[in-house]
RNA sequence: GCCCCCAUCGUCUAGAGGACCAGGACGUCGCCCUUUCAAGGCGAAAACAGGGGUUCGAAUCCCCUUGGGGGCACCA
C-alpha cells in the first residue's frame, strides 16, 4: 500500500517539458503548485512530458530536477522518488496513450486524419487558421482506399461543432467558448507519439491529479480539455491559469530573448541556473516569484515560505499579467544576503570568488563577509567589491591616487608620510589606524576624506570599497605597505612624464 | 484577421459598495548618518484608463470604448 492519499486529498502536478533548461517563469508555476500542495497537504506530482522527439534535449531533464531542489521545492511523486501512478516521464507511457487514443476511435469520439503537412500548411495560409475537418467527412470508401493503401494517419478528436463550452476557472470564474470555433486538435501524431492534450489528460486523470494549475497561455486549450473529459467520461480536475509573467518593458511574455537590463543595472535573466550562477538566493528568489500574482497581506514584501503556506489561497491569486520587476528582486537579494550569518556568507562567497580566479582562504572570507555584506546585492558582486583581499597586488589608476583637490605632490607626501605613521603603530588594527592617519589628516591640513581617499585606492587599487580601515588590518601592514609603495612609485612617474613634456 | 484574458502610483500590489481626499513595497528625489560605496533612519512626488449606467453611496457591480496581453503547429 504504497499509496497514502484518499479521495478529498489534493493532488497537483508540474509537468515540464526537457526541452531546455528551467525558466523562471516555469519556475512560478512550480512553485504555486508546490504551495497549494503544501497549503492543502497534498500531494505535489513532478511528471515529465516529454513527447515530442525533435525538441528534446539531453540534460534538461536532470537540470529540472536539480533546479528545484535547489528552491527546495521537493516532490513526492515523480522521477527519483517514484510514486503509485507511475512512470512519471511520458515517453515511457506511450502504450497508454494509443490505448486511449484508440478507445476514442472506436467509440466514434475521434477519427484519423491523412492529410499531409503540405496540404495543412496551404490550409492555414489561405484561410488564417484552422483544420477544415475534410477527414471527419471521408466516406467509408475513401477511408478503406487510405488504409489499404496504408498511408500516415494522425488522430483527430471530434470537437462539438456547435454549442458552448464553459470553463470555470477557480482565478477568473467561467469562461466561454463558441465550439463552433474550436478545432479538430490532433491527439496522436503520425510517429505514434500523442500531443500534449492527449498525454495530459490521460496522465492527470490516471495520475488522479484534482487541481491543475497552469500558466495562463494555456486558456484557448481549457476547451479542448474539457471535451476530451468528456469524451472519455471522466472527472475534470478543477483548473486554474496563473496570471502571465511580462517581460520587464510589460512588451510580451518573459522570454529567453530577452536581453534587457534593469534600471540599477542588472541584466535580467530568464533562466533559473543563470540565477544561481548570478549569485542570487533560492529563498530571495521564491519570495520574489511568490509576490507576482500573489500576497502575503498585512503590508508585508518579505516572508518565508514556511509562512506562505497556511495563508496560500488561490482566491487571492490576481488574474492580471505581470511584469518582471527586476529591481524589486535584486532589492530581496539583497535583504536576503544582509540576513545570512557571517559564517554562512563567507561560504556562498567562496564561490563567485573562486570561479573569478581567486584563492579566498575560509580565515580571511570570514573577515570579509561581514564587510561586503550590506554593500552587496548579488553575491557576485563580491569580486568587484572585494576581490583585492585575494590578490597579491593591486593596480590603481594614476589619476585615482590623486586627492580630492589636491595635487600629485600632496598626493605622495600623503602616501609617504602615512606609511611612516603607519610603520610606527605599536599594534595595527582598525581602530588605532584609524586614530593615527585622522591625526595625520589635521596634521597635513587635510581633509580626513581626502587622505582617506588616497589610502583607499592605494590599499583596494578602487574607489569604492569597504570601510578603509578595517580593510587595512585585514590586508595586513605587509602587503598595506607594499601598496602604499607601489601607489607612490606610480605617481612618482606621473611626476616624471609631466616634466618630460 | 479570428477567439480569449486582463485593467489601482513608472513597477509589484492592498482594496471583495460606505472605514479611501486610496495603504504598503521597489524604483526616483530630498534630508540625516558618514572615510568612499552601501546599509539604516526620516520625508516627498506618484495611481483608481475614459464614458455610460445600477445605488442614498462605486476603485469595488453591469455595459461600451480604449489600451495591454495571450492563443490560433503532427511544440509544449
């Protein structure tokens, strides 16, 4: 008794496709259902529907599933985990689908089709779109002639031809077709391989999925569906469509197409590995997915999942199209890295710094975490703003060495006579530097920002950076030393190629 | 072209007939803090697409217009 679910539980699926990797939009739809799952403690299905052989792709399937661990969106039915309606990957259930695909035929529900591609191609360039249905109307005769000359046959389902069909929608209420509008839609393909309307409602209902829950692209093919339950005398399951993700310029779906940057910036990514290899968070990135179409309530943006799902209701769910907003993401990111401890930052940074070519030791990340951490959004960020910690030397620009408002000479005095004050510290740590060089600033008639401004780009080779002094002591006087130096060398030959010309 | 869906600040949204001269968040701008950059604090500008109804009363219900989006494959 491997099945432990009764009659009323819920049970959902998210059927992907191999046919590349997981986009972030699929990733919503993954997660709405795990959350109803979840809300509902149902089952949630994981099914692979891959039927169609031209567009499969080798790996996808694995980068699927390795994708949702990572949001740690886990199933309890499906590939790996196995489950009592399996096998949940469609190619291995295609005696099932001819199994049906012929009850239909026999029961006068669907007919085969001998039309060639060519002719259906012509069909819908001359008249805009649609099957005239010439193959509903052969005669016996013309039927015998294509059999026994054994010519390629598609299934077709035999769509009302008048009448209405009515989907209710648990997000949008009921919605209304005109079947006189609707098509013959294919159910088996000539390779004998079915179409997803043939595969999807047979697996749903045999899986005894009870609410589906889709994007909203899939509306026209509700009717469709409806039909086929029909024909086949089942149960529909209750179906809602979540509301369409829109490219951040609000100009069409979100697509892979898409090469747009966010205003602080950021490029927007489509597909979920390319998040994780931008240094985004998995818990950022559900909290994200989860506002678009959805919230939480009490004027809250930031919450976890485990606080989503007792207040996970489908009547909240918004029936408009949303855009991505990118900034509000990063902005999360963001939040997300600031509430990591010390020790779990320095260990999601050792990678982007490693894969920069770096070397970060686990002593020095943890000093530098707690640095980096609010002035980072994405974890990648870290190279730019921290990469120098890991570096042996660095190479500031000349023009950056000089102060604000100060020439080259004042520039290296500076340089010069902090290292001194430097060399003479008894002990070297933040807080006596930073005593000793703000004495050197009134001392020189400087503005502390101005030689704190030298020093900075000395010691990080950038403007930019964390706080100067704590940085100090984490680079060492040694190496603080040596690039104090190097600055003073470099604007020395400044100095030099000045006077040559 | 045909079918369908949707419509509150630039963006994501709260709002399910009176509690709304519409609340929160991102972003933007200003101020504070400050050694840079952030983070943080405070504050500001910013919306019910338009027009008709229904109702004592409409952001909320109905209709039309407009705008946006989705779909019209032997792809899912």
């Amino acid at each position: 008794m491997a099945d432990t679910s009764n009659n009323n539980t819920v049970r959902v699926r998210f059927a992907p496709s191999p046919t590349g990797p997981l986009h972030i939009g699929g990733v919503r739809t993954a997660l709405f259902n795990w959350l109803f799952a979840r809300r509902h403690n149902g089952i949630f299905i994981l099914r692979i529907e891959d039927t169609d052989r031209n567009r499969y792709v080798p790996g996808s399937l694995e980068q699927i599933i390795e994708g949702l661990k990572w949001l740690g969106l886990y199933w309890d039915e499906g590939p790996e985990v196995g489950g009592p309606y399996g096998p949940y990957i469609q190619s291995q259930r295609l005696d099932l689908y001819r199994k049906w695909a012929n009850w239909l035929l026999e029961h006068d529900k669907a007919y085969k089709c001998y039309c060639s591609k060519e002719r259906l191609e012509e069909l819908r360039k001359a008249r805009g779109s649609g099957y005239d249905r010439r193959c509903r109307y052969l005669t016996e005769e013309e039927r015998r002639a294509h059999e026994e000359a054994g010519d390629p046959f598609v299934i077709r389902f035999k769509m009302p031809l008048e009448g209405e069909t009515v989907i209710n929608d648990l997000i949008r209420g009921p919605i209304t077709f005109h079947n006189e509008r609707l098509q013959d839609l294919i159910l088996l393909k000539s390779d004998g391989y079915p179409t997803y309307h043939l595969a999807n409602v047979v697996d749903d209902h045999l899986m005894r999925v009870t609410h589906i829950m889709r994007a909203s692209e899939w509306i026209p093919t509700a009717p469709l569906h409806y039909q086929l339950y029909k024909a086949f005398g089942w149960e529909m399951p209750k179906i809602a469509h979540l509301p369409v993700i829109l490219n951040p310029n609000g100009k069409g779906k979100l697509s892979k197409r898409t090469q747009a940057f966010s205003s602080s910036g950021h490029k927007v990514l489509v597909l979920l590995h390319e998040y994780r290899e931008a240094g985004y968070l998995p818990e950022a990135i559900v909290n994200f997915l989860t506002n678009i179409g959805w919230s939480f309530g009490e004027d809250r943006e930031i919450f976890s999942v485990e606080e989503t799902i007792p207040r996970f209701e489908l009547e909240r769910i918004n029936p408009a199209g949303a855009r991505f907003s990118f900034d509000k993401l990063v902005w999360l990111n963001g939040i997300y890295i600031r509430k990591k401890s010390p020790e779990e930052l320095a260990e999601l940074l050792r990678e982007p710094l490693e894969k920069a070519g770096l070397r970060p030791d686990k002593e020095t990340l943890l000093k530098v975490a707690p640095l980096v951490q609010e002035r980072i959004k994405t974890l990648n960020e870290v190279v730019d703003m921290a990469g120098f910690f890991f570096r042996e030397t660095v190479e500031p620009a000349p023009k950056d060495l000089i102060g604000k408002k100060m020439t080259v000479e004042q520039s290296i005095e500076a340089l010069r006579r902090a290292a001194d004050v430097i060399k003479s510290l008894p002990e070297f740590n933040a807080q006596t530097l930073e005593e000793a060089l703000r004495a050197l600033a009134a001392d020189m008639s400087l503005k502390a920002g101005q030689l704190f401004g030298v020093l900075r780009v000395a010691v990080t080779g950038q403007k930019v950076s964390p706080p100067l002094f704590e940085t100090m002591e984490i680079v060492g006087r040694d190496r603080v030393l040596e690039r104090l130096e190097k600055a003073e060398k470099i604007l020395g030959q400044e100095v030099e190629k000045g006077a040559d010309e």
